[in-house]
C-alpha cells in the first residue's frame, strides 16, 4: 500500500504527514477511515495544553468511522462497516486522523444499524460518554418523572448529546451554560430551561434540588450539584473543563445517600461497550444530529478547530472529514 495522510503528533509540533501501514501501531483489523470528531481530549492533544498522548509521534484522534480494509480477525471481514472510540486511540496507539488505522479488534463495533459513518462521529466519544453517564444514573435508580435533571458545560458535545438523550427519555433537563447564544440550540435539543450558572452555595447541604444530574465542569460545579442533590440522586461526573478539585463535605453521601458517579468512557470494557452502543442505536438514539454536528473540517484545519475548543467558543460538536 503506497503512502496516505495523516496529523501526527510529535512532542514539540504536530501537521499532517504521509504514513504507510507499517509504521500505524499494531493491531488486527485495518479500517480505511471515513470520518472522526474533534473531543475535548482531542483539543487537549493537538494543541499540547493536555498531557494526553503518552509516546511520541502519534496519529491524533480517540474516535473513526469507516470500512474495514483487512482482518486477521474472524469476526470481521473486509468491506465491514465499523466504528472505533476511546480503547487508547490518541493515547498509547495510533488514532483516526488518518486515512487508514490499525486497531485491535476488541476495540471494533460494528456501526449500529441506521447509522452512517457521518453519524456515529457526530455521536463520538462524546455521545458514548453521555449514553454512558445516563444509563449508570438509571442504574442508581433515575428514572423520567422523579425531578430536573442537571446537565452542566451543556453547549459542548457531550452536553448537547446529553440533552437531547435524556428529553427523548422523557427526563425534565435544565441546561447550564454561560453561553447565551447557545441557549436556542438547547432549547431545541429538547432543555426545558437553559440557566447561566448553577445555584451557589457553600453550605454542607443545599435545598435538595436535583434527581440527577450529568457535569462536565467539575470543580466547585461538581460540589454545587452534589449539596444540592435530591435524596438517593446521584451525579455522573464526565469531564473537568472547570477543575480537577472537589471541595465537599460527606454530608450529601451520607445523610441524602447521594452517589458521585465516575465516567471513563475510554477505558468501558468491551461488553458495556456493546450494551451503551445499543442503547444509542435504540431509545438513546440522538434525534438532532445536523443540529448538534453541522462543521466538518478537513485534517489539515485541525490546529484551528482545535484552539476554538479550548478557548471556549465552539458549540457542539466539529467533525473531521477524512477520505477526502
């Protein structure tokens, strides 16, 4: 196979560059990559302000869509039609800004049935984030009707997935976001109110507020919706664009039985992978796609998509064309 386009990462710079097979990291299934997305991780990586990549150069990008070119594995044949996130792609092995990657097939998911390559990176490991981040709160006992349901950092991908997840569920979502330009899109995406900030405080318990709640901000954030939690509710914590820190009294665990719910997207096991999937193919199902993902750049845009993530002023998801 001669040569293809690829945005590496080098430990002082990262572009686009010629590859050939030999040099992607090993892995059993060859998949001619079609489509990826821009991730908050993803930001972090291409423009160096995260310690995201743990050996240099790597092929950028936790997520691909595409068509598998070559299995040595039984259970994929060429021509399949697949989808990859997370599993160490842009962290220990090559990822999918490229035209072609190689990946373990424990790692492969076939792509859900109704969807388009186009579809599943507007999905993304955002998306899976936040199907994951729900069905571990249905898990502790949430269920549509019991009270408002918190989603904070919600113009960012996994927020606006959130969204629009928990109201096709039925759930009463309020939106948090400083962004007043994006309050229209949430509104749309199914948000019943779209607030600023979350309700301050600095008390041990706050007046019980939320049945549950998805946060993408962490920090003080993260501490306002745990003292404000509801009895037995819970919060899943996805991300930490906010702070790493938590600053918490024991009193919302222990005299309202509310649960911290940790997210680790990357990381699911290959079973859950298959069961989250399964959901977002089926009552999980976005309904707002072209909404949530209208930008798809191509590889050599990547620098810029990038630093507007980490700026702050990107809404929703970009995605990133990649065969042509």
């Amino acid at each position: 196979m001669q040569s293809f386009n690829a945005f590496r990462i080098h430990e002082k710079s990262s572009g686009v560059e010629p590859l050939t097979l030999e040099q992607l990291s090993a892995g059993e299934v060859v998949i001619r990559v079609q489509w990826s997305g821009i991730n908050y991780k993803d930001a972090l990586a291409v423009t160096g302000k995260g310690r995201i990549v743990r050996r240099f150069p790597l092929v950028g990008g936790v997520d691909l869509a595409g068509v598998v070119e070559s299995s040595s594995a039984a259970e994929f044949s060429a021509g399949d039609a697949v989808l990859v996130t997370g599993c160490g792609l842009s962290e220990t092995r090559d990822g999918g800004y490229a035209q072609f990657a190689r990946v373990p097939a424990e790692a492969v998911v076939r792509l859900p049935a109704g969807f388009t390559s186009r579809d599943a990176m507007a999905i993304g490991t955002a998306g899976f984030a936040a199907a994951l981040a729900i069905m571990q709160l249905e898990h502790n006992g949430l269920a549509p009707g019991q009270g408002p349901v918190a989603v904070t950092g919600a113009s960012g991908g996994v927020g606006c997935i959130a969204i629009d997840m928990l109201a096709r569920r039925g759930y009463e979502v309020v939106a948090f976001t400083r962004k007043r330009e994006a309050a229209a899109l949430l509104t749309s995406l199914g948000a019943g109110e779209v607030r600023a900030d979350a309700p301050a405080g600095d008390r041990p318990l706050e007046a019980e507020h939320w049945a549950g709640a998805i946060d993408n901000v962490g920090g003080a954030v993260l501490g306002q919706l745990l003292r404000s939690a509801r009895m037995q509710g819970a919060v899943a914590a996805v991300g930490l664009a906010g702070g790493a820190e938590l600053a918490v009294s024991l009193m919302p665990f222990l005299l309202r039985g509310v649960n911290l719910l940790g997210v680790n997207s990357a990381a699911t096991l290959r079973q859950k992978r298959l069961a989250v999937w399964a959901r977002i193919a089926d009552d999980l199902r976005p309904r707002h796609l072209a909404r949530i993902a209208p930008t798809a750049i191509a590889l050599d845009e990547l620098p810029r998509a990038c630093a507007d993530i980490i700026s702050g002023s990107h809404t929703g998801r970009t995605l990133v064309r990649i065969d042509g």
